[in-house]
C-alpha cells in the first residue's frame, strides 16, 4: 500500500482540515532532513494560487499520485502539505513561511502574483530550502536571485501558435465558417488574467499565425475573464447583443472561457449553425468533452502530466541526494513541456 499522504491546510484558520489519503504520515525532524542525503521520509509543500481554477487543480490531483507512485517505487515515505492562496500574495507568503517552520524539504509555489516573488525567495534563501515555482512565470531576474530556485512551466508562445493554425485551418477548411462571406475572419479575444505571462503571449500569437497563413482578420472585441467560466459567459452575454452576429471566430486564453462562451450562446438560444468557430487551450477534461461535441472546433493540450511530474522529480531529487542530472532542466532551473494539438480525430486518445 502506498504511504504518501496530504495534508490539505486550511488558509484561514491554519488547521489541518482534512488529510492522510492512505497510510501513514512522515514524522519529520525540520531542518535536520534538508542535510540528510539518505532520507527515509521527505515533506513537500505546495501552494496554488487559487484552488478553483480548473486547470491547476487537475495538474494539482495528477501531481498527488505521481507522489504516490514515486513513494512506491523508492520505499521513501512523501507527505505533501497542501495550501490554497485563495488569491492573495499575502496569504500565501504566510503560508510559505508555515511550510518553511513545518521542515518541508521544499516549496513548491503557484505564486498569485508572478511580479511579486521577493517575500518569498528570501524566506527560502534565508532558511536553505529550494523553490519549484510553477505555472505562473516569474521573471528571469528574479528567478536568477538563488541558485536553488527553479520553474516547472510551458512555452506559452507554442500554445498560442498552435490556437491560431487550428482556427486557420478551420476557415481553409471551411469557407462557411466566415458567415458574411467578407474574406476576413471577425475574431473575439476572452483573456486570462492581465498581466498573466499565458494571457499576454497566446493571443499575440495565436491572432499572428492566422494573419501569417494568409487570412485577414478584424477584431470585434475582447473582455478579460480571468481564465473563469462563470466570468466569460457573463462577458460574452454582455458582447451578443452588439456583436452577436458578426463574431465568426473566439479565441479563447483556455478552455474554461471558451466554456463560458458556449454557455452564452446556449443561454441566448443561438442556433449551432449560428455560432462561431471555438477554439480553448488546456485540454480539461471539460474542454476535451467540449471538442468531443463538436462545440469547439479544437484546444491546445497543456501537458498537466509532464509538468507535474517534472515539479514531483525535481522536488523529490531536490530533497533527497540532490541529483538533477536526469530532470534536463534549461540553464539549470527550467522545465518546460511542450503543448501539442487536440483536433476532435485526436480527442479519444487524450480522453483516455
Ligand atoms: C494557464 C492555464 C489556465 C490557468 C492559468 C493559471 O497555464 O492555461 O487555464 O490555469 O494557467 O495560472
């Protein structure tokens, strides 16, 4: 039986809440663990910035039994305290120092703010305990401060590539798909978070590849959704009424918006012949039933698995003899795993 557990901290209260899946808990000395090389049980501390956002709790559940694999295949017992940010920087230095005073062998950090490291890299500096930051990119000054902080990530510009080729190839395919038979596709952007490394890259280069296939484009709008469904249907129902029939192409930073845009559509009784193209990023399981359906035209798979396997072996080496010759990391602190196309002939295969 594996013995890896999760201890899940409630932010506020700063109680366990609910924890020990399976087995036993690792009693940890503190500090004493971070020196030891032959370690018998390590602790793992992890915070996201915000535990409802779909695509980093399903990375987050992936991670939980690559911990228990791991556990099983080394014989090293691996508990991981868990933290939820709810979105404040604030709350989540609190946490990284609880994880820091509970003896993790390292931290690992969905920071809520990218801009706003510092808090936390000098706690980690002070007290020797490394940092996987994932996710949510931090600036390469600032991840070049201590020489034991890495990020687990993707190449945001791929992602965005890959969205525009899948919407070029809808129109090519299609030529009923530009509705007003103008040459130009009338696009909508739904953006994540302002500021978001993701959001800022992916639409600048997904609107860039189509322009680069040879297809005019013209921009209707664009509403900010902060990767949230709930968030994008209420813009996009606010954008139907003015927009509603021009709009032939969204392209949406995730699936989750692109979610909520299909929502809209549904609500307002749009017939299906009448929508636009769709297209996400992610590949949730959500957004892969989406495409399965035929609602969206396709979505870009952000490899959960990879990335949290990549931040599992990396803090498992990190806390344990140190060896990160296997993990080829990039200038010795990146992992970043590629993004790859999910057309609705590729959707079973990611399905499974
Ligand atoms: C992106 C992902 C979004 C959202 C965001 C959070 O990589 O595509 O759905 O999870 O990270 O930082």
């Amino acid at each position: 039986m594996s013995q890896y557990s999760v201890l899940l901290v409630d932010d506020e209260e700063d109680v366990i809440a609910g924890f020990l899946l399976t087995g036993m808990v690792g009693i940890l000395s503190g500090c004493s663990l971070r020196q030891t090389r032959e370690a018998e049980s390590i602790k793992i501390g992890v915070t996201v910035y915000d535990q409802y956002d779909t695509f980093v709790s399903q990375m987050m559940e992936v991670f939980k039994n690559y911990a228990g694999e791991k556990e099983a295949e080394t014989g090293i017992a691996i508990t991981i305290e868990m933290y939820n940010a709810a979105d404040s920087q604030t709350t989540q230095n609190s946490q990284v120092e609880s994880m820091i005073n509970d003896g993790c062998d390292v931290v690992c950090v969905n920071l809520v703010d990218r801009t706003e490291p510092t808090t936390v890299i000098d706690m980690a500096e002070k007290n020797n305990v490394p940092v996987i930051f994932f996710n949510r990119e931090l600036v390469e000054e600032d991840l070049e401060r201590w020489e034991r902080l890495y990020y687990v990530g993707a190449k945001a510009f791929e992602s965005g590539i890959m969205e525009g080729e899948i919407a070029a190839a809808a129109f090519q395919n299609n030529s009923s798909s530009d509705k007003n038979g103008d040459g130009m596709i009338q696009y909508l952007v739904l953006e994540g978070e302002a500021g978001h490394q993701d959001a800022i890259v992916r639409t600048e280069y997904a609107v860039s590849t189509i322009v680069e296939s040879g297809i005019d484009v013209e921009k209707v709008g664009y509403a900010i959704a902060n990767w949230n469904r709930a968030q994008a249907q209420t813009k996009m129902a606010q954008l139907l009424p003015e927009y509603g029939s021009e709009i032939e192409l969204v392209l949406a930073n995730n699936d989750d918006m692109a979610l909520g845009a299909i929502d809209a559509l549904k609500a307002a009784d749009i017939s299906r012949n009448d929508w636009p193209v769709i297209v996400g990023i992610d590949g949730t399981d959500v957004g892969l039933e989406a495409v399965k359906k035929g609602e969206m035209i396709g979505t870009v798979y952000n490899d959960k698995e990879g990335q949290a396997q990549g931040i599992l072996n990396l803090a498992f080496a990190l806390s344990t003899d140190g060896n990160l010759s296997e993990l080829a990391l990039e200038d010795g602190k990146y992992l970043r795993l590629p993004y790859a196309k999910v057309l609705p002939e590729d959707v079973d295969a990611y399905l499974k």
